[in-house]
C-alpha cells in the first residue's frame, strides 16, 4: 500500500515536472517574452534591461531552473493584461472552476452510476435500451453545441436559468450539466459493464448460493467490484473535466479558469497562460492522487500487494 | 448471471444453417450508422457536386433566411431605442433595414418580423453572411472527414509503433513510454494547442500535428496489452529460433494479430477526433476561415441565437452528432462481432 | 455389518421428481436437464457422473434454484426438500432456504470468493443470513468453522482477502461458507478439479470428516470415477439431460448395465493393468436442442438395436436399488 502510494506520488511529481518543462520551451519557442512587454518605442538599453530582470541572457537550463524556482514558490510573474502576479489572479479563479467541476463531476456519478447498475441488472429491457440511448447521445454530442442548444432553451427560450455568467445559485446548472454529461455517459457505458460482468461471475454465484438476496447481491457485493473500472476511469475524467471547463466555461462565460486561459491566451499573456496551464495539471495530478488512493480503498489487491 | 451453456454441444452446422446464420449476422449489420457514415463520406467527397450552393460566398441582402419550413411568423418584441430620422416619424427603420409602418416612440414596446419566411432557395436557411447553411454543413464533412484520416494515419501509426516496442521488449523501454502516455493525460492538450495556433498561425498541418498528440496514447496502451499476450505464442517463439529480425517478429508475426482491436480503436477514435477537431474549430483555433468547418459553424451562430436565429448553430451540431454517434454505435457493433473481449473498451 | 444408525439409511432428505429445465437459445429449446428423478438419505454420498455438457451443471444450479430466468426455465418436476417443494416458493423464502438447508461449493476456488472482502467478513456473512445471532457469536462461529476446514491460525488469516491465499486455502473457505449453517444437503460441484492431487485428496477427506461428524447428505458431481469410488454411496450417471443408471457405487462398478456407462468406466485409466491405448468413446453426445425420437446414446453405442432408434428406453430394474435406461436390460 506505502509503496503503491509512493509511486502514485513519484509519478505526480515526474508528470508537473515534465508539464513545467514543456511549458517552458513552448514560451521560448513561441518568441521572445521581451516583445510583450516592451513596445516598439523601448529602445536598446530597455530591452537589455529588461533581459537582465527576466534572465534571458543566462543559458536555457539555467532560465528553466530560475522558471522552476519562482514556480515552486508560487511566483510566475506577472500579469501583462492585469499587471498583478499572476499567482492572485490564479487563486481568483480556482474557486469557480472547482466548484463546477465537482458539481459536474458529482452530476456524471450521480447519473451514470445508477443508470449504468440498472441496464446491467435489467439487461435487455426498456431500461436497458433508454440508458444505450443516454450513452450514446451522451458521448456524441460536442459540448460546446450541447451547452448552446441547452442555453437556448432553458434560459433563452423558457427563461428558467441565467443564460451565463455566476449570478445566483442556479447559474451553475447549465454549465455543470453540459460539461457532466458525457462523463455521466462514459460511467454508465463503464458501470454498466463492467457490472455485467461482475454478475456473471463466479463469486456472486456462490453469494447467491450462500442465500444472499437479490438486492444485497447487487447493493453489496456487486457494486464494489463494479466500483473499480470507473475509478480507474475517474482519473482521466478528471483531467479531462479541466478540458472540458475551457469549453464550457467560455460557452457560459462562466468566471474560472478555463475562460482566463482563453483570455490570456488572445491577449497574449504568456505568463498568466503557464500559471494556468501548471495549476490545471496541479488540479489534474492531485485529483487523480486522490482517485488512486480511493481505488486501493476499494480494491484490496491493490492495497496489500 | 448467464446460463453455464460452455458445455452444451451444439451440432456443426449444415450448408443451410451455414446461409441461414450469414443472413442473420448481415441483418445485425447496424444500418442507420451505416447509412449515416455513408452520407457523410459521399458528402465529403462529393461536395462539389451535392451542395446547392458555394459555401464561402453569400448576400448580405440574403442573411439570416430561417429554414425551409419556417412560416417567417416568428417575431419578437424589441423596445424602440432610436429613431432613424426623428422622434416624430411614421416609419421606423430597424437595424438590418426592415421597415415598420408604426407611429412609434422612443421606449415603446413593439411587435416586430424580424424574419422573412423560410424559401426553398435555402433549405437550412443562411447564416449572419448570408451563406447557404446546408452547403456549408456538407463542405464541412471534408474537412472532418480529412482531418480524421491523416490523423488516424499519422497518429495511430505512431502509437502502433511505440506499442509494439513497448510491447514486446518490456522493462525500461516499456515503463518510459506508459509513464509518457500517463503525462499525457494530465496536460491540457487542447490549450497546448491553443497556444500553438496562437503562435504557428492557423492551418490544417498543425491541428493534425495536435490530434495526433491526442490519439497515439490510446493506440499505443492497446496495441501494447495485446503484444504482451502475442509475443508468448509459439509461432512468435519460432520465428524468432529461426532468426527473424525484431523488425520482421514485431511486423510480420505480431502485428496482424492486433489488426481486430486496431480496427475497433480507430472506429471508436474516429469519433473522438472529430469531436476535438470541432472543439478546436469552436475555440477559433480550426482550418482558418472562411473554409466552413461544423465547430467554427456552431461559434458563428453562437451569439445569433439570443435573437431566435437558432439554425446557423443547431445544424453543424446535430451533423457531428449524428457522425459521431454513428461511428461510436458502428464501433460498438464491430467490437461485439469481431472481439467480444473488447467489451470493457471505451 | 449391522446398521447401528437406522436413520441414517432411511430417512429421505431429498427427492427430485422428474425435473426439466429448459432453455430458450437462438437454435432453439435446449432441454439441459429433461427428466430426472433421484432420493438423497440422511448422510448418504450420491455422485452424478458425465461427460462435460451432459446437465450435471443444470441440475445443480436447478437445486439451487440457481438457474438464470430467462433463458432458461424449470418446467415441470418438483424438489422436495425437508418435506417441503422449493419449485413453487418465492425468491425471497428461496433465499432463506439457500445456504441454510442446501449449500453449493463451486468449482473454482480462485475465482468464487469476492475479491473485496476478507474471507472472515465472508464466512460471517453466511452465517448472519440465516442465523439471528449477536455479532461476536458470530464472528466466533466463522472462526469455529474455519478450524473446522483446517485453515491454520484461523484469526489471522480471516482478515485475508482471497488473492491473499492459495488455491487449497481458498477452496476450503468455500467449503467452510457451505458448511457454516449446518445444512442438510451439501453440493459439491467439482469441487476439487483445479487442485492438486494432494490437496485434493486433503480436501476429500475433510469432507468425509464433516459429513460423519453431522450427518450430511452431499451430492457430487464430478467426472471423475476415482473420486466417485472413494466418496459415494451411490451413483447417478447422467447423459444427454437424463440419468441413464442410478445404482450403489459396487452394482454400477461391478455390473455397469448401460453401455455408455461401461464406456466411461472403460475410458477410466487403471494401474493394475497394462493398457496400450485408453479407451475413448467416439461421436459427440447429441445436441440437447434436437434430441433424437430414440436413445439418445444411439448414435455412439456399440450395440445399438433397431429398437433404439425409435423409442427411448424406459428405466429398467437391474436388481434391487440399480435401474438403467437400456433395451438390452431384460
């Protein structure tokens, strides 16, 4: 278990580090940070002053080293469009971006799991068929039409939510939906069978065997076993929950970091583009740190191998 | 929990049951995604010749025509802002130069068509420019449908590539490339992209260039699990006491026996690339405009919609809907015939 | 020798009276079990013997009442357990029964225990299912049970997880959920094909020791003519969905009287003599979804009659206690 986590946590480290580095060479590849921030009326002196501050006239390794140094401390510079660290405009916008992923993240399970048990359980019937449909609509609408189409009719047309922005309470519900629903379809497809799996197996044969009922066959000793590919799946949702929030927030205009990323990045704003980028990894690799430890919760070939 | 039938012997069939079981596998074949994708590809590669109209050229005089079927009954209910000559004026002049017969005043609540009706001229309507809908979502099938291919090509030729040596030598080599498909989940690809168009300019070479960092992974996981099973049969034993060469093993006596899985992985892959491509174009980072791509279609009518102009957004998505949902039921069927192993797969 | 226990060899605790499940695949009705009718005594071992695919399975799970509604289906017969008929009850008195008064032990051990619970919580839930007893009891029961099945350091190892454990560990687990509730019947569905021979023998005997010590009945079901030699009472032998002898272990060993029967004995491999080629029985058993109108062996049998052909023989009195489906059986 200790050395499973320790790997888990190695592997984390090893993904920011490569993330940081990919990061850096994209800013010097896409040309020199100096022509943001000087205009054409700086003259020689300026330039090279300006050089000096940010370090362009050491070596490469060593302006990654001074890059990863700030980064470990927080500190990516500054702002250009906002003129303020980029660190506290960073923080501004987590919360937002947090809260509609879990929101979403929550919607995905709360649909797709229960969903996915019940066409594995009632396999071949209705139930069966409206969660195909659910899945395959699911995983086939691109969410930035799905999240237009649904603004359309339920604030536009019927005027029941806020067509966008975070005003109250249920601006949240658009945007968490649009961007829950293809994970919700992807666990249901998972859950579903990886479940009909489970039931055909040889241990809830025996359950059953052993007089275990019906509804404790699949409440106790099937989900847990039909738990784990999902898990194993909720790793790659979450990092593609952040994907999905560039999308979906600039859709809804939603205030998070999804939408900064794309306005840093028209604007230019290097330096607030890898403060995003480095926190939407950091987001990504605690979120599946935590999905990992969970799995060896749930599987215990995993926690005592 | 299934019936224990392993052991239920079941007669080799006769010539006839031989037939009678090849019509009821073909009429298992899912026709409606195979109508679909068939649309699409003809669409595709016919563009010239099915679309009614040219899909970058259009009449301002011409814009926002609803579809065929729509009356022009739709109105809606705007406040006079601003007079075009007056305050004291029989006609009010709108925006887009429709004429209204009323005696209106500034902050009055009026009624207005904002719409012609529908014409048979355009049979999903025009977009804000005036280009003819249909055409544009037909001439964007190209796009998607070229895109996924050099991708598919590219990409999953790479991730077969690195699978195999993964595969097959293990160790090292083999813990490298899983940690770099791992770190390729945890980077948000799509903005590396954003980024890249921002600074590389627009053009199909890098999208494809991005895709391709997309999909290898997934190629490359799969083709490796199955490598792992294959390089222990005694055929591949064999070749290699008689002295193939790695390359020969690994594309020769390994390789076909993947071909299954591959076949399911690049349907299903299809559907995802498409889906990205569209989101890049969405994003404004596509095949540069005017050429119509079904994402960049769907921002376009975007900000339109408020105004009820519903058809320049809706139908580029429902067409990648359809695509896409057609090429994951199409995948799901050939993964239940092909390789019913397959079913954990997504 | 004199029975000192005349119980033992008189009370019935279970009767199957011409029981047939069916099911409904795509090539039509497959009639897996069509027909059987068998009594199990009190302490009495009865082995079913047959070829893979023969309804041994079917049979067991139809016990049970285990048999997956649809495709398949019981169509008609009636089991009595313990005076009672468990066709007609409900699922939920079914389940009761489950466990409590039959239990089942599967075949394979690695993969019939769930891999998320440790075996202890396992054993403890077949006891908490049937038996209204506080938790400590409970969890001292499971540890009773489990020294029963001679797993060693018994507290320690409860709070194993399968994956944790050998294969022979693990098999006597499932034993010991089987014999936890103390019930009548006990079937045993190969239960030892996938140890080896050590273990297995190990593994016999433990049951053996179980059954003397609470008079169990069990029913095996096997392939295997050695195990049938060393553990039962009497045998069932079963072909096509249907017992074709049933006799005491000495009458079927020693006056097999269906052919297909003396071709599985013959097909037994024997060390007392020298045989330069095993016996094998040629052609496949017939396809349980198109029955011939005849004998089902006919296809196969050695002796084959033209009486064979058209009517399937009736169960013939061999001697006392040994009947067999066969014209040849005067």
């Amino acid at each position: 278990m200790q050395k499973y986590l320790v790997r888990r946590f190695l592997l984390a480290f090893v993904t920011l580090l490569s993330v940081s580095l990919i990061i850096f060479i994209m800013s010097r590849v896409s040309g020199d940070p100096r022509h943001i921030y000087l205009d054409d009326y700086s003259t020689q002196e300026d330039w090279d002053r300006m050089g000096v501050v940010l370090g362009l006239d050491k070596p490469y390794y060593q302006q990654y080293g001074i890059f990863l140094k700030g980064a470990l401390r927080g500190d990516f510079g500054e702002s250009v469009r906002e003129g303020r660290p980029v660190t506290a405009v960073v923080i501004e916008r987590a919360p937002a971006t947090l809260l509609l992923g879990a929101v979403a993240f929550s919607i995905s399970l709360m649909v797709g799991v229960p969903l996915g048990i019940l066409s594995a359980v009632k396999r071949g019937t209705m139930m069966d068929t409206f969660g195909k449909v659910v899945a395959l609509i699911g995983q086939s609408a691109p969410p930035f039409w799905l999240g237009i189409m649904l603004m359309f009719f339920f604030a536009v047309k019927l005027g029941m939510v806020p067509p966008y922005g975070k005003q109250d309470w249920n601006s949240i519900i658009l945007p968490a939906v649009t961007l829950g629903w293809y994970y919700a379809a992807a666990n249901l497809r998972l859950v579903r069978s990886a479940m009909l799996d489970v039931l055909d197996s040889e241990y809830i044969k025996l359950a059953r065997a052993k007089g275990v009922n019906s509804r404790n066959i699949i409440l106790r000793h099937a989900f847990r076993n039909a738990l784990i590919p999902p898990l194993t799946f909720a790793g790659v949702t979450m990092g593609a929950l952040v994907t999905g929030s560039l999308v979906v927030e600039t859709v809804f205009a939603w205030p998070g970091l999804g939408r900064l990323a794309i306005e840093a990045l028209f604007a230019f704003d290097y330096p607030l583009l890898q403060g995003v980028v480095i926190t939407f990894t950091l987001i990504y690799v605690t979120a599946a740190f935590i999905v990992d430890v969970l799995y060896a919760y749930v599987d215990p070939r995993i926690r005592y191998a | 929990m299934a019936a224990d039938l392993s052991g239920i012997v079941i007669a080799p069939p006769t010539l006839r049951a031989k037939a009678a079981g090849l019509y009821r596998k073909l009429k298992r074949w899912p026709v409606i995604p195979i109508f679909v994708l068939g649309l699409v590809v003809f669409a595709g590669l016919f563009a010239p010749l099915v679309a009614p109209h040219d899909p970058e050229k259009g009449e301002l005089r011409e814009r926002n025509i609803p579809p065929a079927w729509s009356s022009g009954e739709m109105s809606m209910k705007t406040v006079v802002e601003r007079l075009s000559i007056n305050e004291r004026t029989t006609s009010v002049t709108l925006v887009d130069a429709q004429e209204i017969d009323a005696s209106a005043q500034l902050g009055d609540e009026i009624e207005v068509f904002t719409r012609p009706a529908g014409s048979s001229k355009f049979l999903l309507g025009t977009d804000h420019l005036g280009r003819d809908v249909l055409s544009r979502v037909i001439y964007g099938a190209r796009i998607s449908l070229l895109v996924s291919i050099i991708t598919l090509l590219v990409g999953g030729s790479i991730g077969i590539t690195m699978g195999l040596v993964a595969g097959y030598y293990g160790g090292f080599v083999d813990e490298f490339l899983m940690r770099l498909v791992d770190i390729k989940l945890a980077i948000p690809l799509i903005l590396i992209a954003l980024v890249l168009v921002i600074t590389l300019g627009q053009s199909l070479w890098i999208i494809v260039t991005v895709l391709c960092l997309f999909i290898w992974p997934r190629f490359a996981r799969q083709v490796r699990g199955e490598v792992l099973q294959l390089k222990h049969m005694d055929y591949v034993s064999l070749a290699k006491v008689s002295g193939a060469s790695t390359a020969r093993i690994l594309f020769i006596h390994i390789f076909p026996g993947t071909i299954n899985t591959l076949i399911v992985v690049s349907t299903l892959q299809v559907g995802i690339v498409i889906l990205l491509e569209s989101t890049l174009s969405f994003l404004g980072a596509g095949v540069p405009p005017p050429t119509p791509a079904w994402g960049s279609m769907v921002a376009d009518g975007r900000d339109k919609l408020a105004g009820g102009v519903w058809w320049i957004s809706t139908f580029p998505g429902v067409a990648i809907m359809l695509t896409v949902m057609s090429l994951n039921w199409f995948g799901d069927w050939l993964r239940d015939t092909l390789d019913p192993r397959l079913r954990q797969l997504e | 020798m004199v029975t000192t226990d005349i119980r033992t060899n008189t009370e019935t605790v279970l009767t199957v009276e011409d029981l047939r499940t069916y099911f409904t695949t795509r090539w039509g009705t497959v009639k897996a079990v069509d027909g059987i009718s068998f009594d199990l005594r009190r302490g009495e071992t009865l082995g079913i013997v047959g070829e893979s695919g023969c309804g041994k399975s079917v049979t067991m799970l139809s016990l049970m009442r285990l048999i997956p509604i649809p495709p398949g289906r019981i169509v008609t017969g009636s089991i009595v357990l313990d005076g009672e008929d468990i066709i007609p009850i409900s699922e939920q008195e079914m389940a009761q029964i489950r466990g409590s008064k039959i239990a089942l032990i599967i075949q394979d051990p690695m993969t019939s225990l769930n891999p998320v619970f440790s075996i202890g919580n396992q054993v403890e839930e077949a006891i908490t299912l049937h038996q209204d007893i506080p938790k400590r009891t409970v969890m001292e029961r499971a540890l009773d049970v489990l020294r029963k099945v001679n797993i060693p350091a018994a507290e320690t190892r409860a709070k194993d997880y399968p994956h944790q454990m050998s294969g022979g560990m693990r098999q006597r687990v499932v034993g010991a959920m089987g014999i936890s509730c103390q019930p009548q019947v006990l079937i045993a569905d190969e239960p030892t094909t996938s140890l080896d021979v050590t273990i297995q023998a190990q593994y016999l005997k433990l049951l053996k020791d179980i059954q003397k010590e609470s008079d169990l009945s069990i029913i095996f079901i096997t392939h295997d003519f050695g195990i049938v030699a060393k553990m039962c009472d009497r045998v069932a032998v079963m072909y096509a969905g249907r017992i074709v002898e049933h006799g005491s272990v000495r009458d079927i060993f020693n006056n097999p009287s269906h052919p297909y029967t003396e071709a599985l004995l013959a097909s037994v491999p024997k060390m007392d003599r020298d045989v330069d080629r095993l016996f094998s029985i040629d052609g496949q058993p017939p396809p349980l979804h198109d029955l011939p109108v005849g004998c089902s062996f006919a296809d196969r049998c050695p002796v084959v009659m033209d009486k064979c052909r058209e009517q399937y023989p009736d169960s013939r009195q061999v001697s006392d206690g040994h009947v067999a489906s066969c014209w040849r059986v005067e």
